[in-house]
DNA sequence: AACCTGTCCAACCGCCAACCA
DNA sequence: GTGGTTGGCGGTTGGACAGGT
C-alpha cells in the first residue's frame, strides 16, 4: 500500500517493500550494521537507493518500533510537545520511545489536528480560532462562485446575509472565547472541576491549551466545547451576545470582473504587485485583525502559547468585548 | 452488488544542514 | 572557501481499505 506499482527508475525499484526485501535488509543491518546507507543495498543485494532504505528500516523494520494505536498519554504528550516544537516531529518522536516521526506526524494530520479544529483550537498555535476573517473570505468566494454559475447578479440582499453569517461566525467564536475565559476564571476560583487547573498552567493569556481542556473534557474529546455546555447541541441557542455589527465593516465587492489571478482577487483590495493585500474591512474600523491572535510561524517555537503571549485578549478587541455585559462581569 | 467517498498510512520528494576532501 | 556527498527532516502523494449510499 502507500504507492503506485513499483517502478523501476535508474534501475532501482520503488514502491511498496516485498516481505523479501525486509528480510534482505533486516538480516543485513543485525549483521553488519547500516554503515553508508548509499552503499547499503549494493552490499544487501537490494535493488533499492540508500534513502528508501533508510526510510524503511528506520520508519518500520525498527525492532524498538511501537506499532498499534496511541495511548492517550501519547497523545498528551504529542499535544503538548507540539505546542511547544510546533511541526518538529523528530524532536517530538524522541520523547516517545517506539514512535517514529512518521507515525506521529500521521496521527497528527489524521486524528489531532481535526480534534483541535472541532475544539475550536487552531492546531498550529493550539490557541483558540480566531481566524474569523480567514474565512469571511471563503463565503465570499462561494458567493462569487454561485453567481458565476448561477448568472444571478450579487444583490444588497445576498450581501446582507452574508454579512448576517459573518456576525453569526463571530458570535459563535466570541463565545467560544467567553468559555475559554469562564474555564480560566473558573479554575481561579475553585468552584468546579477546573480547580485543578491552576495559573501557573495557563497560558500567560489565561486561556486553557487544548490539553487543558481534552483533560477536563476528555468525555466529549471530539465534541466542540460549544456543543458540550449545558447540554445545548444547537448553535441557535447561543445567547445573544450583542456583538456590535459596527464592528465588522464588510464591504463585499459587487462584480464578479474583479476576479483576479489565482489568489482570488476579489477577496481583497490590494496592488497587484504581490505585496500583503488588505482585508476587505473598512480602513477605519479600529478592530485589529482577528487573525493577529494568530499569526505566529507555525513552525516557529516561540510563536506559540507557551512562549507567552501578546497580553490579555481583551486588549485585542476592547470595542467588540466591552461592549458586552458578559465580559464587563468578566473584566 | 456496485459505486462513491473519506480515511489511513507507507513511501516518495525536495530541501537543507553537516560533513568531508 | 568551495563544491560534492550524505543523512535527516517535513510535506505530500496515492493505493488500500472501510463505511455509506
């Protein structure tokens, strides 16, 4: 499995491994040692370059290799390694006897990174999702697109309900920042099972990472912490939460001629040289972007919540939050 | 039963840093 | 200092498989 029929390339075979050749390689690496990986499998009689052997022997012919699922302590710790290295999976494989990069970095993209999202966490900064804006863009496009299709021009109306929509998205991860908030507030005051968490676990944001919460929720780990408050399932019943519609100047452009290139160009109001276009949000909101929450190289350790943070989140979007009587309680 | 769709994961690719002549 | 080689890493691919229609 895994690749296409074996070809042969330069006369070296690729493609899945036979069970012979795992034996060829097995049997010569207990005697010999891998010494030069690039002479290797002249010496084993392997019709293979150096690097897939490699590759094989140390991603699965390994006699220290973990097979089967992970543990929920691996996964733990997977969660925590990774918020500190970030995509840095052989570093996070050293912390894991057993497990290769391979396998970690597969269970990554496959299981953890879409438990985060449905948590509400972006998997790359483990901090709640406040890419908001990052996908204003995409109903936009989709809007663009059926009208395109459909030959139905954009009117106020559709304009109006998406801006509706996009209100509605951000009530939604407003809220899901309340509830981040009410956890860390929560587990100051020793009222629930958040007790447990103390401040010096927290983020310098006082938010709770993923782990925290997987840990007290670890009931409903797929479950968004939306769904899982008070037994409400349905995004309809969220509170009104009052968030100024001020807030969130959207300006949807009209034509469909402004599409533009393969970055969709409508989405954006920027010079066509390349350089950082703007968000299609009126210059004179004083909203910073959301996505500034953000907006760290993922790849870089220090961009992440553990690293410290920028500052309370409130301080991101004082008209947005204080606007509201929940956070005035919280403040 | 046949087809479709999404998921899993072994294997490949391209890039980069370390090493060596 | 330079260029070639090697090993290692992270991202991506695509066939096998499972579950749904």
């Amino acid at each position: 499995m895994g690749r296409s029929p074996s070809s042969v390339e330069n006369g070296l075979k690729k493609g899945p491994w036979t069970p012979e050749e795992d034996q060829k390689l097995v049997q010569y690496i207990q005697e010999n040692g891998h010494g030069s990986w690039r002479a290797l499998p002249k010496h084993a009689g392997l019709n293979r370059c150096g690097k897939s052997c490699r590759l094989r022997w140390t991603n699965y012919l390994r006699p220290d290799i973990k097979r089967g699922k992970f543990s929920q302590e691996e996964e733990q710790t997977i969660l925590h390694l990774h918020s500190i290295l970030g995509n840095k999976w052989s570093a996070i494989a050293t912390n894991l006897p057993g497990r290769t990069d391979n396998e970690i970095k597969n269970f990554w993209n496959t299981h953890l990174k879409k438990k985060l999202i449905q948590m509400g966490f972006d998997p790359m900064t483990h901090r709640p999702r406040t890419d908001f804006f990052a996908t204003l863009p995409q109903l936009i496009a989709l809007a663009n697109l059926r009208e395109l299709v459909d030959g139905h021009p954009w009117d106020d109306h559709a304009a109006a309900r998406l801006q509706a929509e996009a209100v509605r998205a951000a009530r939604l991860q407003y809220f899901q920042y309340l509830l981040q908030s009410a956890a860390a507030m929560a587990s100051n005051s020793n009222t629930n099972s958040l007790s447990t968490i103390t401040t010096s676990d927290m983020d310098p944001t006082g938010l709770l990472s993923p782990l925290q919460v997987l840990s007290f929720a670890s009931d409903v780990p797929t479950t968004s912490p939306i769904e899982s408050i008070g037994g409400q399932s349905q995004i309809s019943q969220l509170p009104d939460l009052h968030i100024p519609c001020s807030s969130f100047d959207v300006q949807p452009i009209m034509s469909s001629d402004t599409i533009q290139g393969s970055n969709f160009g409508f989405l954006s109001q920027g010079d066509p040289s390349g350089t950082p276009r703007t968000p299609l949000i009126s210059p004179h909101s004083s909203l910073p972007p959301l996505t500034d929450l953000s907006a760290g190289n993922p790849g870089d350790a220090c961009s992440t919540s553990s690293c410290g943070g920028t500052g309370s989140p409130l301080s991101f979007w004082p008209e947005l939050l204080l606007d509201d009587p929940f956070m005035t309680e919280f403040a």
